[in-house]
C-alpha cells in the first residue's frame, strides 16, 4: 500500500528505536499506519520518549548483550500482539576512544598507533553489542516470525565493513561480522518465508556522529559528494527493504553511502 497505509496491520518490533536511526524508523512505521510498534533499547527513557510522542509505539529496556532479555522482549511481543511482521535491528556502538585517538593523531600531524594499543575491553564491547547483540536478535527475530512462515527483518550493517577507516579495525570487523552473519541467516530462512536483508550507511548525522571529534566528522563527510546522510533517508532506505516492494530482495547488503563507493 502507499502512503500512510503502506505498513497498515502490521506488528514491528525496533531494536535500537529511542534514538538515531531506530527511532526515525519508529516515526515513519507509526506514520505509515503500523498497528503496533514495540521499542527495545537500553535507554529506557529515551525509548519512553519516542514512544510517548508516537501513537501505538511501545517500549521496552533491554540490552542486546543479553540474549534472554532480548528473548524475553520478543515473547512479551508475541504474548501482546500474536505475531511480528518486522524486525529493524538498528542498535550498536561505535568506539568513542578510538575516534578520540584518531583525532588526536591527525591533529598533531602523527601517524596512526592505534591498533597496537588497543584493549581487550574496547574490542570487547563493540564485538558484544554489534556482532553478538546481532546474533541474539536475528535469532529471537526468526523463532517468533518461523510459526507464521513470513515475516522481513532488517539489519544495520555499515559501509566501513567495505571501506574501513585506519584505526578503526574493531568496528568495520564487527559490522563486517554483522553483513556475513545476515547474509548466511537469509539463504537459510527465505525458504520459510522470511526475508533478511542489510543496509549498510555511509555518515550518519545521528547522536552517535554527533560525538564524532570534528577533524574524524570533517574527514568522513569529505569522503563523498552529499555529506552526512539523514536518519530520516536511512529510514526510508530501511522500510523499503522491509516492505512488500522489496519481495524479491534476500539476503542484499543495500548500500546507502552517498556514492562513496560501490561494491
């Protein structure tokens, strides 16, 4: 359907929705006419905030790191509502000491020493959150949409899984990770009726790249023609994919990137 019916009796879930990317998916499956749209962030007040401001959104803390919180979420979904038509995993991290090294470096005019220094703890956190928070909502995503044999489930992946920044290895493997593990998911599931697909995102003006040191932002919107993309234009990348128009699309990896490159 088109307009503000597109998304008309469906149920969406939206992990990562209480800011960014997620929550302007929220707004534009709300306005679309979704039945009912359920949140699951760990910032639960600003899960609440998105939810309030939207009309058939709910919300839920959780965090992706814990795969029976996300387990448990999925079944209160199902519990309330019956099934789950979509699934948008937009929740991740980026690696904020990183980012403030490479600042550093490019200021001083110094070359990179990044990944020699790099801690167990930072790799840990971006692999738990990106890589393993992924696993864990694919994986609760398939068991409630596999008794209806249907369902469309939209990962975010990145454009630095392609086009990997120096310095930043543990986040492009991670959402390198993140691109592998979806694809390999969709072959399996599209014979049961579910269709998973990624979009991959260039710069994003989000909370997230808002905490970007201005030097890395500046180098980064350089990198192509348009600049920084909206969450608003992510969104609408994404709900493409999760509509019936995309039927035939399993398994892509859409890139959304400005034409920074093309693979």
């Amino acid at each position: 359907m088109a307009g503000g019916e597109r998304f008309r009796d469906t149920v969406a879930v939206v992990v990562g929705g209480a800011s960014g990317i997620g929550a302007a998916v929220v707004v534009q499956l709300v306005a679309e006419g979704c039945t009912a749209v359920y949140i699951a962030d760990i910032d639960g007040v600003s899960a609440s905030a998105v939810a309030v401001s939207n009309p058939r959104a709910h919300y839920a803390e959780v965090d992706v790191r814990d795969a029976g919180a996300v387990d448990s979420f999925f079944a209160d979904v199902l519990a309330a509502e019956g099934r789950i038509d979509i699934v948008v995993h937009a929740a991740g991290v980026d690696d904020p000491r990183a980012k403030a090294a490479m600042h550093e470096a490019r200021e001083a005019g110094a070359p990179l020493d990044i990944f020699r220094t790099l801690d167990h703890d930072q790799w840990s956190r971006v692999m738990r959150i990106n890589l393993d928070g992924t696993f864990h909502v694919l994986q609760a995503a398939v068991r409630a949409m596999h008794p209806a044999r249907s369902g469309a489930i939209v990962v975010i992946g990145s454009s630095a899984a392609f086009d990997t920044l120096a310095g930043y290895g543990h986040y492009a493997a991670s959402k390198a990770g993140v691109h592998a593990l979806a694809q390999s998911v969709a072959k399996e599931v599209a014979g049961l009726g579910i269709r998973v697909n990624v979009i991959a995102p260039g710069p994003v003006d989000t909370p997230m790249a808002a905490r970007t040191p201005d030097s890395v932002r500046k180098q980064m919107a350089a990198s192509g023609a348009i600049g920084y993309a909206s969450a608003e234009e992510l969104a609408a990348n994404i709900l493409f994919l999760a509509s019936p128009a995309s039927s035939n699309v399993v398994g892509a990896v859409l890139l959304s990137n400005g034409g920074r490159f093309t693979v």
